[in-house]
C-alpha cells in the first residue's frame, strides 16, 4: 500500500503542487488545500480497507513530507538567492512522531529548521524569516497544525541539555528536505551526545514521567474510557519504553531487544501487534474527529467499534467485544513495558562498558547475594526467583504457592519468574484447581489482613486468577455498562479488595466506623472472599448478576472447602449486595418502617455487618469520588438504625414511644423564649411518632420557634393568602452542605414551588423532607448546596429565594418560565458547556411508582438526565396528579439524577385502584422526554 501510494503521491505533488513565480497566493492555497483533501480521502479509503494502522500513518507523514518539501525546498533556495547571496546549509527536519513516521491523521507536525552554528545572526534571522513566511504560513492557512523551531547545531545541543522534552523530541529526527550533510552531520554527534549525556538521568526521568503520567490517566488500563495515547497501556508507554532503549542502547526498533534478552520472541511480536491495534483506533478516532483527542469515549466506541470490524447489531456487545480486545492489547503493552523499563532501570545502575555485559555482570552479582531457598524458590533481597526452570511442570501447585511465598516474605518476584509464570499457565488444570493444597495456598492469601490486593493484583496480571478461577476470569476485561463504573468488572473487584485492605490498615478516620464493624464479625477476613465473588455473576450479563452470582460461586466455595456456615454468608452477600445502597438511595432513613423493613431482609446482625462494610468497598471500588460524606452519613444511619432493631428484640414501638416521652419532658423544662407550653405540647400531639424519633432535639425547638412566628404572623395577617413562610438557613460544615428549613401554611404544590425558588436562587437540592402537623403547618427542610450558577453572595442567594417564594407563594406566579430563561442563558454560554459525559446526553428518562409493601408507602422513582428545574417539573406533575410529596431523596451521578420520592393522595377519599398512579407515570414519562429533547 505505501509503495502506491508514494508512487501515486509524485503524481499528484507534479500535477497539483507545480508552482512557479508567477503562482498567486490564492491560487497555492487552494491547490494546497485541493491535494491535501485528495491525499486524505486516498489515506481514509485505506483505512476503512483496514490497511494497518502503522502504514496508514507512515503515509500520511509521506503526504506531508511531499507538501512541505515542495514549500521549503525553494524557500531554501530563495534564503541562498535573494537573502545570503550564498550556498548557506538549511535543513527541514521531521521531530516526535512525525520523526518517526507514525502520523495519525489529527497528530500535530513538528518540524525544524537547522542551520549551521557558524551561521551569522542577523543572517539567521531573516532566514527564518523567510521560511515562515513561505513555508508556515502556507500550512498553517491550509488548515495544519504546525509546531516549529529554528536551531543551529549548537543551540539543539543546548537546549536538549535543558529540556527533556526537547531531547527526546530530537532522538527521532528524520530530514524531510535540505542540507543532507548538514543533517548527517548532526544526527552523528546527536547520536554520541545522548549516550554520554548522563543516560542514567535520563531513565529515571523518563520512568519518573511513566509514574505520573500513568497516575494522570487514571493509574489503571481498564478505564471505562481510556486515552489510547496517555493512558496506562497506551501508546506513550510503547514510546517512553523505546526512548529509553534508545538512549541506552542505541536501538531504534523493539526488535533490537531481543538478542539482548530484554525482551522474548513472543513478547516482541505480542507487542508489535498491540502497537499495531491502538495505532488503528487512533486513526479511526481521529477521522472521526474534527479536534484532535485520543479519549475513547462512551459515546465514539460503537462508532469506532463498526468501524473497525466489529458489526454486531447489539451496540453493548459491539462495545464489549471492540473493548476486551483494546485492553488486552493495552495489558501487553504496559506489562511487558513494564518489564523492560525495570530491566533498563537495573542495567542503568551498571558501569559495564556494553548493555549485554550490564545484564551479565549484574545477574552475576546476584548470585553472590544471601540466599534464602524456599519451596523451589530463592530469594535474594527484595525479589523471589526458581531455582531451576522446571520448577512448575515439577510440580503446578506451586503457580498458587509462590504467591503465598511472595506475600510472606514480602519479596517481588522477580522478571524471569514473571515470564515463566505466564508460559506455564496451561499447567493450572482442573487437578490444581481442585487440589486441598492449592486451594489452602489461596485461602491463606485471602487471611492476610490488610495486604490482600498486591498478591491478587498480581496474580490478575499474570493470568494466575482467571485460570485458578476459571469462573472470575470470565471478568476479565469486561466492560460495565453503567453510567457511574468507570472501570471493568475485573479491575472493580481487586479495587473493592483494595478498599477493605485500606479499612484493616488506614488510619483514616473514614475508615474507623467500618473497621470497628469488622471487629464484631464472626470472621472478618470472610469478607475479603465475598469481594472477590460479589460481581461474578456479571460474566452471565449485568441484569440480575447478584442471582446468577450465587449460582456461580457454589462450586468456587465447594472447591475452596469453605464450611457450609461461611458458605451461607457469601451467597447471602453476593445475592443482597446492592440492598444495602438502594435503600438509603431510595427510602427515608428517617422512618422507622425502613430500618425495620431493613432489618428483616438482613436477617441478622451479622449479615448486616457484613452488608455495611461490603457496600462501602463496592461503592469505593467503582469509580474515584463516587462516595463522599453525605452518602457515608446515609449509609451509617441505617447501619445504626437496622442494628437498633436487632438489639430491641421487638420492643421498638416501646422504645419510639419512651423517646418521644422523654424528648417531650426535655423540651417542657427548657424555657424557649416566647413558647408556652401548650404550644409545646401541641407540637407533640399534631405530628407523628417517627418526626420525633429521627429529628434532633435542637432542630425540633427550631421548628418551634419557626411555627410560633408564623402563627403570630397568621394573627396578624388580612388573609392567609398573603402570608410569608418563615425561612431559616444553617450551614453544616461537616457535612458540607446547607439546611433550609421552610415553614409555612401547607397548599397545594407547595413542594415544587419551594424546589424552584431553591434553582432560581442558585441551589442544587440533595435531599429534602417535608411533613404536615394535623393543623395543616408545613414543615420542610431542604438539604442543598450551591450549584455556582447564582450569586457568590450567600445573603443575595438567600434574599434571591426568599423573592422567587414570595412570587409563588403569595402571588401564585409560575416559577417554570424563569427556570428556562437561566437554562437558556446557560445553554448560550459556550464555556458551560460540557460534552464529557456522553451517556448522559443518550439517557433515556425512566419513570417507576409503586405502593411498598413492607414499607406501606407509595413511592416514585425517576432516574433521568440531570438538569435545572428537574426536581422542579417532576414535583409540578405530581401536584397536578392530586398527589403531596412527604419524602425526596435526591441523588446524582455522572450527570443522572436518581430521585425517589414518597406521595400521599391529596384526596385519598377517592376510588384509585391505581389508575392515578399509571396517569402520573405517564404524565411525567411524557414531560420529561420532552425536557430531554428540549435540553439536547
């Protein structure tokens, strides 16, 4: 393909490019333009000929190195003609990857322009002059994205000396066109200058930017949308690895390392081929693209995916099966990067004069270590090594127990037992599966509190996991269809472990509650097993995993010889592991029926304590900043509240009522200024047990107050339609957010009219509360935070909703209208907007109401694109249904909103039968789509 398409490429650079004096400006930028778009469509068709990546990219650096040598190579001549008036060297000098030959079509160009170091100063300066403005200007108008420099000899040197960057960029420097033995010259002694200049600073400063740009990128390959450039896996970590070699060992290809044992036959064409794959989808994303990325978004990968020959009609398995390729290819690269960077870092603390005597003498010098012998094994140092290589074929049980024996001694096993490790993988057959040593070997890894995820991290990456648990290995890169995973269900579930080793070990006071919790299990490392096993069931789909899970772990467990006790703790887990998250998500932890309704599904204390510490590692486990403190708050609140119902063993009501009776005598002893007591004991009498039961003794003097105001503000009112609700805020630094309790007169849609006012004045709701007394006082309190679109002025914010209340309230104006005027305002400014979460945008509104059973409420739940006014609408359509709301929940991830919200029917008089409810659904299924379509 590249032979033609150079071939054809002289063609068209003769027939479109043949300019002269006489050529206008116009005139070369539209034939600059005309071959550009030719020479790009040919590359394209190429392309979706599914010609390799590699080639398409070497001939699009052909494309432009024709087009700029046909510009520099008469400006060259016209700084020698019209300028020096003699034969002054230049060279057009390709950098990066460009350099390199490897241009995707979106890449940036880097060229440079070298001259010679004797060359005059204000001679260079009009020379370079000239070339930008005869070379450059040109690119740049036909729409290129050129990055230059010009040089001399001597100040490439220089600048190399300061700058990483710039010296990495000059190891590829390939001529494009001018002085060749200008250029030759240079690369000759660039050639000597980066192998003496201090090589070894140079691998720890290129292993220093693998670190932290792997960290940048999310330090995992198994992103949900990964960087196929940046990422861990990615195609910077193929350069850096490569760079290094370079300077190290003079080589320029992969190739080059094999002879010298850094790198296995296999390992070099595995990796040659992973190269290859992420090159492809780099060009296919870029012609995809009109601005340069290499994010591989939700929303790009179908797209890509068909593109790239994966034509499944279900976009899921499309993506799932274009994704498990991506990243195993992407685990090829950094692993066996990986490996050769620790080889170069080791060689590079040797003097030898040859990088093959470094690795000799330095494996010499490990022979004369201490040596410890353990199980086949020996370990100097910090590192684990066989001691002769058929120690696995000698006996395979061993793949299991040198884990055990890594994480004993805490030692790293060492680069050539990482490479036998991989080539004996076929020898874990059903015998070692199945084997009592092997599984005992296992279950010990799993006790070793604290320090855990190392072990089984890396026996995931050696493949050791998958083939041990044929069942989990089915995890193994798949992808999770759900908007708030950001990683594969493999990588998930190490993570979960990660987090509970964190929970043994960290002092972080967030982790005392669960660490303490762990302390009361029966067996505390059990949990470590449930983990694992938690989301196995996904690799039969996501839709009820938790069943199909425990279907999947019974012959694990069988095989493990877990007792039958413990057993039934895991598939308990596996079977409620979401339970736990979607009822503080979903119901009022202020009732007393949830944790009672809880309590009966957990079954016991020491299922529940398993659930609490489970469902804090999968939620840490999911995605970086899923879990923040208001979700810790919920989710211990109903820890607290389910253990208490295990601990009155049936005397709850008793206990409810003797709360209420002592909080009722506490406040009657407290003088609160201007309150009587029968105020008091009204309040007592006109609400129901469970407000007493779950709000605090100084928020329910508060309320007090609150009322009394606006009682006295009732009796001195003309009409109660033009009552003011009595408004007071309070920020809670702890948890980060700010409560606003309204009391007022209740009426109908008071709910929606109070979210609204909280929008128009700049806040987003978290979580809300509303409860009526028997004389139709409302009480409602509103957790929110700011949102950043209203005032940076808390005082103006406040006096912004306490307007925006009064006109619906007290003038009974629409609050809707205003609430599209901001979003129009924001959907106006282009620095608000935000195209990262594509699965947002596609997400369809999903609408659910029901009547629960054990919790005798009637409740909704709306999962929809989150937006200003969303609660707003969603509250207005229950209004217009004849329903109230006494309960909200809201909750947003990644751009969702999950809102759930307790009713009551207005008129419950009425005869139902559910047809209300089936109209609300509809009702509010229809306004919402319609919001979603006006929000697009």
């Amino acid at each position: 393909m590249i032979q033609a398409f150079a071939k054809r490429l002289k063609n068209e650079v003769a027939s479109h490019l043949a300019f002269n004096a006489e050529t206008k400006p116009a005139e070369k930028l539209a034939a600059l333009k005309s071959f550009l778009q030719s020479g790009t469509e040919a590359i394209k068709a190429e392309h979706r000929k599914a010609a390799p990546g590699l080639e398409i990219a070497k001939a699009r650096s052909i494309m432009i190195d024709a087009l700029i040598a046909q510009l520099a190579d008469p400006a060259i001549k016209g700084v020698q003609e019209f300028i020096s008036h003699s034969d002054i060297a230049i060279s057009v000098v390709a950098l990066g990857g460009y350099g390199r030959e490897e241009l995707c079509p979106l890449s940036d160009i880097d060229i440079m322009f070298l001259y010679p170091s004797d060359t005059d100063a204000s001679l260079l300066e009009k020379a370079q002059e000239y070339l930008v403005q005869e070379v450059l200007y040109p690119l740049w108008d036909a729409g290129l994205k050129v990055g230059h420099s010009s040089r001399s000899v001597d100040e490439a040197f220089k600048e190399a000396r300061a700058d990483i960057q710039t010296k990495t960029a000059l190891l590829e420097a390939r001529l494009i066109c001018g002085s060749e033995p200008l250029f030759e010259g240079f690369q000759t002694s660039y050639q000597l200058f980066y192998r003496k200049e201090n090589p070894k600073g140079y691998i720890a400063q290129r292993l220093e930017d693998q670190r932290s740009r792997r960290a940048k990128f999310g330090g995992s390959i198994y992103m949900q949308e990964p960087d196929i450039k940046g990422g861990v896996g990615g195609l910077r970590d193929y350069h850096n690895t490569l760079w290094m070699a370079q300077v190290r060992l003079n080589l320029k290809h992969m190739a080059g390392l094999v002879p010298l044992n850094y790198l296995s036959k296999k390992e070099h064409s595995e990796i040659l081929a992973a190269y290859e794959f992420l090159i492809r989808v780099r060009n296919e994303l870029h012609f995809r693209l009109k601005r340069p990325s290499d994010l591989l978004s939700l929303e790009l990968q179908p797209k890509v995916a068909y593109r790239l020959g994966y034509k499944q009609r279900d976009i899921l398995e499309r993506v799932e099966g274009f994704m498990r390729d991506y990243y195993k290819h992407a685990q090829v690269i950094y692993r066996v990067s990986k490996n050769i960077e620790k080889r170069l870092a080791l060689t590079s603390k040797e003097t030898s004069k040859s990088a093959f005597q470094s690795v000799k003498s330095f494996l010499l010098a490990r022979r004369k270590e201490r040596v410890k012998r353990v199980d086949g094994f020996l370990i100097r140092g910090q590192e684990i090594t066989f001691d002769e290589k058929n120690v696995f074929e000698e006996e395979p049980n061993r793949l299991i127990r040198i884990f055990r024996h890594s994480q004993q001694n805490n030692v790293e096993i060492d680069f050539e037992l990482n490479a036998l490790i991989r080539s004996s993988l076929h020898l874990i057959d059903d015998a070692v599966r199945e084997s009592p040593e092997a599984n005992l070997s296992f279950r010990t890894i799993m006790q070793e509190t604290g320090n855990v995820y190392p072990t089984l991290n890396e026996m995931h990456e050696l493949g050791v996991l998958g083939a041990f648990i044929p069942e989990w290995g089915k995890l193994t890169c798949l992808v999770q269809h759900e908007y708030y995973h950001r990683y594969t269900a493999d990588v998930h579930t190490l993570h979960t472990i990660r987090e509970l080793d964190e929970i043994f070990s960290n002092p972080d006071g967030i982790y005392r509650p669960y660490r303490e919790a762990l302390h009361e299990l029966r067996l505390p490392n059990l949990i470590y097993l449930i983990l694992l096993l938690h989301d196995i069931g996904k690799a039969k789909g996501i839709r009820n995993h938790a069943d199909s899970g425990v279907e999947i772990a019974d012959p694990i467990l069988d095989r493990l010889q877990i007792d039958e006790k413990n057993q039934a703790s895991v598939r308990f887990i596996i079977k409620n592991h979401l339970q736990m998250a979607r009822f503080w998500q979903r119901f009022d932890i202020d009732d007393p029926d949830t944790a009672k309704a809880f309590a009966e599904q957990v079954e016991s204390p020491e299922y529940l304590r398993l659930l609490y510490v489970h469902t804090f590692c999968d939620a840490k486990g999911t995605a970086a900043g899923l879990w923040n403190q208001y979700k810790d708050t919920l989710h211990r609140t109903l820890y607290r509240r389910a253990l208490d119902v295990f601990k009155a063993e049936g005397k709850l009501e008793q206990h409810y009522e003797e709360h209420k009776a002592m909080t009722q005598r506490e406040l009657l002893s407290i003088e609160i200024e201007g309150v009587g007591n029968e105020e008091i004991d009204a309040h007592f009498k006109l609400l129901p047990d469970r407000y007493f039961i779950n709000t605090g003794k100084n928020e329910i003097i508060q309320h007090i107050r609150m009322i009394n105001q606006l009682i006295k503000e009732i009796s001195g009112a003309n009409s109660l339609g033009a009552l003011k609700p009595v408004i007071d805020w309070q920020h809670d630094v702890n948890r980060s957010l700010t409560v606003v309790n309204i009391v007022t007169w209740d009426r109908a849609g008071l709910f929606h009219k109070l979210a609204g006012a909280l929008n128009i004045a700049g806040y987003s709701i978290l979580s809300a509360k509303a409860i009526s007394r028997d004389d139709h006082i409302a009480i409602d309190t509103f957790y929110v935070t700011e949102s950043g679109r209203g005032s940076s002025d808390p005082e103006k914010a406040k006096e912004a909703f306490a307007a925006a209340v009064q006109d619906a309230l007290v003038s009974n104006a629409d609050l809707y209208p205003r609430i599209l005027e901001i979003m129009r305002k924001e959907a106006s400014d282009i620095f608000s907007k935000s195209d990262d979460n594509p699965l947002a945008e596609s997400f369809e509104p999903q609408v659910d109401v029901y009547h629960e059973l054990s919790l005798q409420r009637t409740i909704l739940e709306v999962q929809a694109p989150d937006h200003l006014g969303l609660l707003y609408q969603i509250s207005h359509q229950i209004s217009l249904h004849g329903f109230d709301i006494t309960f909200a929940r809201i909750n947003t991830e990644r751009g969702i909103a999950i809102d759930t919200l307790y009713l009551s029917e207005v008129d419950p008089e009425e005869e139902t039968n559910g047809q209300k409810l089936m109209e609300l659904r509809e009702g509010l299924s229809k306004a919402l789509l319609e919001d979603a379509k006006a929000n697009q």
